[in-house]
C-alpha cells in the first residue's frame, strides 16, 4: 500500500497529466506564472471545462497537504501565524499602484525607487522588502535586485488606468476595474484591525463584535461604511472582485424568463449581477436595490455599461433596506448575492420573511452563497431531497472538504463572525434558516470554478 506521500505524489502528477492532455488537445498553453493574467484569453475559458476544474481542485489540495506534510510541524505552527503581515503588504502594494507602476515601465519592470517616485518618496528599501515578500509568496517577481515585474497574480491588482490619472484623480482610482485591489484594501484594512480583537470577543460572550470593539463603535459594518463615502464606493466595487460575475449564470435558468418579468437584485450595490443577466436575457426587467449612495454609482454604472436597457426602460434603481417589509409584489425572482452570510440567524430571518411576504406563489428565490462542509465530511441525508444538493468530496488522502483547496470558505466563516456576526452555513442550516422563513429549497447547483453555490428555493 502506498504511503500517504506517495498517494499526494500520484494525485498531483495524475492532475498535471490531465492538465496537459485538455490544454494540448486545444492547442492551448498552460497557465504560466511569470506571464500577466489575461481573463478574456482562450486558455483561461478552458477553466470553465468541469475536468478541468477538477483536476485543479485535486492539484491545489495535494500540493498544499503534501507540503504541510513534509514541513517541521513547530516552525510550521509558529510560522502560520506570521501570515497575518502578508495582507498588509499587498496592501502597500495595492494602494502604492505598483502592478500599475510596473505595467506601464514595460519588459524591463520598474525598481522601487521608480515606485517611490510616484508616491511621495516613499522609502524605496522599504517598498523592495514588501515586494520581496509578495514575490517569495509568487505575487509579483524579482528580476534583478530591487528591479520588479508583474505576473498572473500580480498583475489583477492592475486597476487598468493610466497611472498619472491614477494619482491626479485618487478619489476615482478603482472605478472601472475589477475589484480585486479593492477587495484587498477593504479585507486588509478593516478586516486586518478588527482580526487583532477575535480573542477578546470568543472571551467576552455578549460583547460587541471584533469590528465594533476594533473602531470603537456600537454600529454595524454597513451603517459604519455609509457613514464614509470612500469606504463604502470601495466596499462596491469589493464586491466585484470576489469571483467571475458571469458565474451568475450558471446556476437559474435566465433565458426562461418572458418579457416583462422582474428580477429584483436584493442588496445589488452596483447591479452589476443584473447588468449581467439582462444582457444575457435583455427581456428581462431588473430592480436593484440598496442604500442611496449604492444607488447612485448603480445609476452610472448602468448608463455606462448597458445605456439600450437603461434607455427601454428596463432597469430601476430602489433605495431600500432589507430589514424592512420589501416593496416588490410582482417579482419573477429575487436575487441575493453573498447576503445572508452577512448576518446571524435572527437578522437573516428577517431579510428572507421579507421577501417572502411580498413574493407571489410562482416567485422564486436564488441565493448565491458559499456552503460550508464539516472538515471530515458532508451531510448524507440533504442530498435525497434537494436535486443537486451532495458537493463532491475528496477521497483519502485528501480531507473530504478538499483541504487547502477550499480554504477561503473556512476563513471568510471567521471573517463574517469579525466583521458583521455572520457565518457561513452548511446546506441543512441554510434549508432550515429558508424553511423557517416560509421558503422551501428545491435546487442547489455547485460550481465548478468557484465556491460560490446557487440555492434555488420556493414559495413554501
């Protein structure tokens, strides 16, 4: 019988081998580390292919779980807590504009004093001892000392904008890009200070949460942030990072939807979901919905990116809390995308009767989130009654949750405790919490490139 390294072997030269096959039979080439990411580029679709994505699940869980193996397991345990300054450094290097920096010098890079010259003469050895860190975690490359290049993970912090209106209008700097520097901005920096009062709070049972002791302040994250226009334009586009947008799509049926009916995207920020799905089904009406300053840059967004829909009449913009009774009676669907997982038990109660007492008995639901699976494996009776309900497992070696492979689902649970009290559910609690609310969950569909599931419920 093999050895438990062994088996960790055999599973990532089995993935690799069915990597090379697909890209090869398309004639394609493999994702390269040292060359900048390009979203719209063939290979970069075959991720989508479900093998594909399987064999790169198997690949990240192997890898990761066979190099925890072989590791010195006190270093390792003491060195895991030293990751806390890796945010903080992508961080500088967002907010410094370094992918952008580097993007515009060319082949050859940019050096930290030329990065320094663009932001207040920052000390360049500084920045070097940053971007030397980033680029030992393969964000980033060193070509020569202190002499810095972009790669497939550095270069989405890009916010594709010339860098001298990146600096002459800093107010709009992640307007129009993909929201992946903002995300890391927002995480880093509120969720880096709140982190620090985790202990406090498991200690102190009742106490304000680790974000309210952290800023001193007895509202919640989302009142906090609509009280700074900043913070809460960069919480949007955020928002917008977190995975591909057009995974929207893969779950609820879009295109069966008639001419007339409604889509209210419920806590939309931008609308940038029902953007997606009304031009993928521009029959569609959609309704987005959320508070006054989201609904402004909504507005803009949409002239911007979809004027035919905004121009026919097909799009409205609601200023609407979802804590009190929805406006909607005539919604086809309501949406909701990473939602629920902001808020406890008793709050997202309230947010789903809501909407269900204004839903129509045909209304359906569709909720995007992140299910949460027990490490040592999933709930065997939820699959008998909700289609497509069961998430493939890992077999062993591998955790039956895919170990590292999944890793973001596991700290974005402690992330929505710090931040807003929220968590990330399993499926049963996710169909008792929709039961409870007058929902039935009748669909869950996985996806294959990201985390995110699509829960499809009806009227109960």
């Amino acid at each position: 019988m093999p050895s438990t390294l062994r088996s960790l072997a055999n599973l990532i030269t089995s993935s690799v081998d069915t990597l090379e096959r697909i890209y090869a039979g398309a004639n394609l080439p493999l994702p390269d580390l040292d060359a900048p990411f390009d979203a719209d580029a063939p290979a970069e679709a075959l991720r989508a292919k479900p093998e594909v994505a399987a064999a790169i699940r198997t690949l990240q869980a192997a890898a990761g779980q066979i190099s925890v193996t072989v590791a010195d397991p006190p270093r390792h345990a003491a060195e895991t807590s030293f990751i806390v300054f890796l945010p903080f450094a992508l961080q500088a290097a967002s907010i410094l504009n370094v992918a952008d920096i580097i993007r515009e010098s060319g082949s050859k890079g940019a050096t930290s004093q030329e990065i320094s010259a663009w932001n207040n003469n920052a000390d360049p050895e500084l920045i070097t001892r940053i971007l030397r860190t980033l680029a030992t975690h393969h964000i980033f490359r060193e070509v020569s000392p202190s002499v810095f290049t972009n790669n497939r993970i550095s270069s989405t912090l890009d916010k594709n904008k010339p860098v001298k209106e990146l600096y002459a209008n800093p107010a709009e700097r992640l307007v129009g890009s993909s929201g992946v520097a903002a995300r890391i901005e927002h995480i880093a920096g509120i969720g880096g200070k709140s982190g620090t009062e985790l202990v406090n709070n498991l200690l102190q049972p009742g106490s304000r949460l680790p974000f309210g002791h952290a800023y001193d302040t007895d509202l919640t994250l989302f009142e906090w942030m609509y009280q700074n226009r900043d913070i809460a334009t960069r919480f949007g586009y955020a928002m917008m990072g977190k995975e591909p947008l057009e995974l929207v799509l893969e779950g609820f049926k879009w295109k069966s939807l008639k001419e007339g009916d409604t889509v209210v995207d419920v806590g939309g920020g931008l609308g940038h979901l029902g953007l997606i799905i009304a031009k993928h089904n521009p029959k569609v009406r959609i309704i987005t919905q959320d508070f006054s300053m989201q609904v402004e840059r909504a507005k803009a967004y949409w002239e911007t990116n979809f004027p035919e829909h905004v121009q026919n009449g097909k799009v409205e913009w609601q200023v609407h809390n979802f804590f009190t009774p929805e406006p909607v009676k005539n919604a086809t669907v309501f949406l909701m995308r990473n939602i629920i997982h902001d808020w406890d038990d008793p709050h997202a109660h309230t947010i789903l009767r809501h909407l269900r007492d204004a839903a129509m008995p045909t209304t359906k639901l569709v909720i995007l989130e992140k299910i949460l699976v027990p490490v040592g494996g999933g709930e065997p009776d939820i699959g008998v009654t909700i289609s497509g309900a069961r998430k493939p497992e890992g077999t062993s070696p591998l955790l039956p949750n895919w170990g590292l492979a999944s890793a973001p689902v596991y700290t974005s649970d402690l992330a929505m405790h710090i931040l807003t009290g929220g968590i990330e559910r399993t499926l049963t609690a996710l169909r008792d919490l929709f039961a409870k609310a007058g929902w039935k969950l009748v669909e869950v569909i996985h996806s294959d490139q990201s985390e995110i599931s699509h829960l499809i419920s009806e009227a109960a």
